[in-house]
C-alpha cells in the first residue's frame, strides 16, 4: 500500500510540476520575445480540444528536435480555456510528451490578439507564424502544416 502511495504522489508531483512550468503570456510578450535577428521563430497557436492542432503537434516535436542546436526556436502557443489552465493543460502536455516550450495565451479577446498575429487570420486553429526578424521575413499558416513544409522554410532562412 505504501508502494502504490509513493508511486501516486510522484506521479502527481510529475504532472504538477509540468503544470507550473506553463507560463500565461499575453500576445505583446509573446511577439515581443521574437526579436532576436539571427533566430528562426515558428509559434503554432492550438488548443487541446481541437483535433486538428492534437494531430499535428508531432511535426513541432519533430521540428524541435531536428533544429536543436541551431538558432531556431518552436514555441507552442495554447489557447485553451482559463479553467483548464494550468492542471488539465499540463497533463495534457506530459501524457503527450511534448518537448517545445509551451505558454498560455494569457489574453481573452480574440479580436484584439488575432490581428496582432496576422491581420489576414481569421482566428482559426492551428496556426503557425514563422519570424526571421533579421531577415524581414514573415509567413503565416492558417490550418495545419507539414514537417517538409516548416523544414523548406526554415532552412531557406538558415541559408
């Protein structure tokens, strides 16, 4: 019985601990912490309740892992609901093993954050913004993305 209890309470430690590295940010410091010239941003916006955004984040973990060490940064911006953050996100996100950075929009008002991302999204998920500030360069994916389709990019801006 003793077993069973410590192995719960490290369990549940595990996943609070997931839970507390989930910053809430809003949209100006997230955009704001893309600023780096030489660095390659991809931000994907999704959710753990739309189905789409669950099916594609394999390609972020594949992206994360592929580019490490190089000056590319995934970061994975949740949009879920306030009462499901940070606990239920977090479980979430260690049943799933989920390696990028992960924050939570903090901002409520999607016709205030949305255009700020990208005037021309309609405020859909996923979507994908990738930043090369030093290069000028910007592109925005509403709907889900590829692994070849990132990788083109981003080593295009790598180049």
């Amino acid at each position: 019985m003793k077993k069973v209890l410590a192995i719960a309470v490290v369990a549940l430690w595990a996943f609070t601990a997931r839970a507390q590295q989930i910053p809430a940010m809003g949209i100006r410091e997230i955009m704001k912490s893309t600023t780096s010239p030489d660095t390659v941003y991809v931000i994907n916006f999704w959710a753990t309740w739309c189905a789409p955004c669950v099916q594609e984040l394999p390609v972020f973990n594949q992206i994360h892992q592929h580019y490490a060490g190089k000056p590319v940064k995934v970061l994975l911006v949740s949009l879920d609901f306030k009462e499901d953050y940070p606990m239920r996100l977090g479980t979430f996100l260690q049943r799933k093993r989920i390696l990028p950075p992960v924050v939570w929009l903090s901002d409520t008002n999607p016709n205030e954050f949305v255009p700020r991302v990208d005037e021309t999204w309609e405020g859909s998920i996923p979507a994908t913004l990738i930043v090369q500030t030093g290069k000028g360069f910007r592109k925005f994916v509403e709907g889900q993305v590829t692994e070849r389709q990132i990788a083109t990019v981003v080593d295009m801006l790598l180049e």
